[in-house]
C-alpha cells in the first residue's frame, strides 16, 4: 500500500470512529430559513434558524397566525392586501366577495389579532409591513405542501 493511500485510509478510519462515536440524535439537525424582498413597501427580510431552535419555540403564537390564515376568505384578504396595498372595509369586502360587513369583520379581527393585518391612521387595513413577506412565505409554504409546486404545475420551477 502507498504511503499516500496508507495516510487516505487513516483518515477515513478516524473519521468513522468519530461517526461511531456520537450519541444517538434525539431530533433533526439543520438550518430552516427564509427570506424576501418586496417593492412597496420596500422591505427585506430574512430569518435563519436551527433546527431544535425552531422546534424549541412556544406553539400557542405560531398556531394563532396559522389558524388566522385557516379560511379561504381570510387567505384572499391577505392576497388582495399583498397584490393591491391598503384598502378599506369597503373595498376589502367587495374584492373578497364577502356578503356583509360582519363577516369582512370576523376575518378581519382574526387577521388583526394575530398580528398579519393592522389599521393604517386612515381607517385603511394593510398588511403589517413585518409580517408581508413572513404571510408571503408561510402562503408559498403551504402552496407547496399542497403539491401547488410541483414542476409543470402554476408555472413552479423544480
């Protein structure tokens, strides 16, 4: 055996008795992230975690914004405010096709509540600018669960 091949094995040895030698992992290891940018308004954002520290964090905040997002009419409204900005009630419950004013409300307390949508000094409701592109991803996330983003499907690349 080569003195270059001898000193490869060695190596290889040594790197298998440090695999061998780790405890069994009680999780997933890694980085989750994300990131953004939008034009108006101008905004980037950009989150990376570990793993356990993703897994570690309290579940009642995060399950607020998902079942905030859990309704159809409630994902529109958060689309039309992404797509067209700020609008009022008025417009809002127009474009969303919501039949009252009550119902636009609901939605719209639920959304306010858990802090993706917030009134402007206008009386206007618009996307909290800090939660755009978090409510852009976690819509892109859950189009992708769905099989939304399957190449071939919507125009998603594989």
């Amino acid at each position: 055996m080569t003195e270059d091949l001898a000193e490869r094995v060695a190596e290889l040895e040594r790197r298998v008795a440090v695999l061998e030698a780790r405890p069994a992992e009680s999780g997933p290891d890694g980085i989750v992230g994300y990131q953004g940018e939008l034009v108006d308004p101008e905004l980037r954002w950009a989150i990376r975690l570990s793993t356990p520290a993703v897994l570690d964090l309290p579940d009642a905040p995060r399950a607020a914004v998902l079942a905030a997002l859990a309704s159809t009419d409630r994902i529109a409204l958060v689309r039309l405010l992404a797509r067209d900005g700020p609008q009022t009630g008025a417009a809002l419950q127009e474009a969303a096709e919501l039949g009252s004013p009550g119902r636009l409300y609901h939605h719209l307390k639920a959304l306010t509540s858990a802090g993706l949508v917030e009134q402007d000094r206008r009386g206007s409701y618009r996307l909290r600018p800090t939660a755009a592109i978090p409510a852009l991803v976690l819509l892109t996330a859950s189009a992708d669960i769905a099989g939304q983003l399957r190449p071939g499907v919507h125009g998603a690349a594989g």
